[in-house]
C-alpha cells in the first residue's frame, strides 16, 4: 500500500514545469487564438448589422 504523501511525491514528480520557451510558445498560441477571435467576432458584428437592415427593410 502506498501512503497519500507517497502519491503525493510520485504524482509531483511527474509534472513539468514549462521552460521559458514552452510559454513563448503558449504566449504565442494564445495570441493567435485572440486574434482569431476578434476576427469571428467582427464577422459576427457585420451579419448582425446585415441581418438587421434586411429585416428593417422587409418590414
């Protein structure tokens, strides 16, 4: 049987602290992402206004 501070350690040791350039590389993934995103959300900003002048217009 193992002792929960035993897992503890094995657990611990099995984790890896990011080096500097594993979070340039999630720094740089993230500002992708964020960028992608603001992109979609313009889209969706430009339908929303489409689809607003067309119903004005319908009605």
């Amino acid at each position: 049987f193992s002792t929960p501070s035993a897992d503890l350690h094995s657990s611990r040791d099995s984790c890896r602290i990011p080096g500097a350039a594993d979070i340039k590389r999630l720094l740089k993934a993230k500002a992708a992402h964020e960028q992608r995103v603001k992109v979609v959300q313009a889209r969706v900003q430009i339908l929303k206004s489409q689809e607003q002048q067309i119903w004005k217009d319908w009605m």
